[in-house]
C-alpha cells in the first residue's frame, strides 16, 4: 500500500519569508499524481498545486512551487512570500489507479507570524 | 467551475437516529464520488468510493451497514449513518472526479460536521 510522509507537523515562517514543507512517499509504480491541499480552519479543503509523475519539470503555481524527486521519492513544496492567508494546514497527497484514490500524509500546520 | 456541495453542513442527532448527509457535483458530472471521515487535528481517511449505479467500494474497517453510501445520479451521492452513536462524531467530507478536464482530480465539498448526542 502506498503511504505519505510529512514529517513536520507544524512549521511557522515570518510574513513574506520562503518556507519549505516536506513529504516523502513510498510506492512501487511509476506513474503516479502528487497534489498538496490546503485546509484552513473553514476545513474546505483547496487544491495549491498538482505535479504529474511523469513530468520532470516542476509544477508552479503562482508564489507555491514544488520540488519533484521521483528517485527519491520525495515531493516539497516551497512557498514564497508567505501570507497571513497562507496559513492553514497542508496535506500532501498521492493517487493512481482506476479511481484515483487519494493518499494523505499527517498533516503540516503552518503559522505565519506577522 | 467544478463546484461540490454538501448538505447539511452540519447535523445534530440523537444516538440510535439516522442521518442523511448529500453530497452533489453543481457544475460538473461526477464520474466517482468519495466519502472520507477526518477528526480533530488529524488527517482525512477514506471511507468509501462510489461511482454511478454501482455499489460503494469500503476502506478496510468501515462497517458497511453502518455508512451507507448511495450513488444514484452523475451529480449525486449520499452517505447515511446509521444507528448513530457518539463514536460516530466527526467531520464528513466528499469529494467527486470530473468526467472531462483532469480526471485524476478530486474536488471537495465543505464538509459535514456530524454531532451524535
């Protein structure tokens, strides 16, 4: 079974600093999708970015890009910037498959300090 | 675009009750629904996949009698809970794959907070 690894459960970065989330993920298949959602308190869970395995370049989206190592199986995403509004909690997640089933890691809460 | 509702957002019942929880794809038609289960400070869990005219497909460990899933429509699916117990307190949210644009893609309602007494 595939499993998603966040390793940091909280992170806080001052407003307008760059902060970095980790997740690492394990599977055996070779083309996959990797996303990180956002949750904040309302708990709406908002889609940040989305990375194709089978794409090398990383995906951006605006001031969030991804670090994408299909070797090593890891999947960061960097954010630029930060906001007060960025702060939420962050799920990485994988999926493949007939139905695409979604993967979540723990969790990563993030506090921006004004 | 890719708008999903969920109805009620949040419900209080009587242990031993049931309740209805309908989730609803507004713009798009829904090729597979998901149902995921997420306490406190934790993350979301699957429960179960649906798609159109088929049974539900459980994540190991739901009780299928328990959370009844019901795909009747391309732009419907609802979960029922039934016999309703305290345990069952939590937040419900689903989720639905767009038939066209990116289809591995899920879009999420906004919940249901569920409150057993």
């Amino acid at each position: 079974a595939q499993t998603v690894t966040q390793s940091q459960p909280e992170m806080s970065v001052q407003e307008a600093e760059t902060v970095t989330l980790s997740c690492t993920y394990d599977t055996s298949e070779s083309d996959y999708y990797l996303f990180w959602y956002k949750q904040p308190p309302s708990r709406q869970m908002i889609l940040v970015i989305r990375q194709e395995a089978y794409k090398q370049q990383n995906a951006t989206e605006n001031r969030f890009s991804v670090n994408f190592q299909k070797a090593a199986k890891s999947f960061s995403l960097k954010i630029s910037d930060s906001q007060l509004g960025d702060a939420a909690m962050y799920f990485c997640a994988y999926s493949r498959g007939s139905n695409y089933k979604l993967t979540f890691g723990k969790g990563t809460l993030l506090t921006v300090n004004p | 675009g890719a708008v999903v509702s969920q109805h009620p957002s949040r419900v209080i019942c009587k242990s031993g009750t049931s309740v209805k929880i309908e989730c609803r794809s507004l713009d798009f038609q829904a090729t597979t629904m998901f149902w995921y289960r997420q306490f406190p400070k934790q993350s979301l869990m699957l429960m179960a996949t649906s798609n159109e005219g088929s049974k539900a497909t459980y994540e190991q460990g739901v009780e299928k009698d328990k959370f009844l899933i019901n795909h009747a429509s391309l732009t419907l699916s609802t979960l029922t809970v039934t016999s309703a117990h305290p345990e069952d307190s939590s937040f419900y949210i689903c989720s639905a794959r767009d038939r066209g644009g990116y289809s591995y893609e899920q879009y999420f309602g906004p919940g249901t907070r569920l409150t057993v007494t």
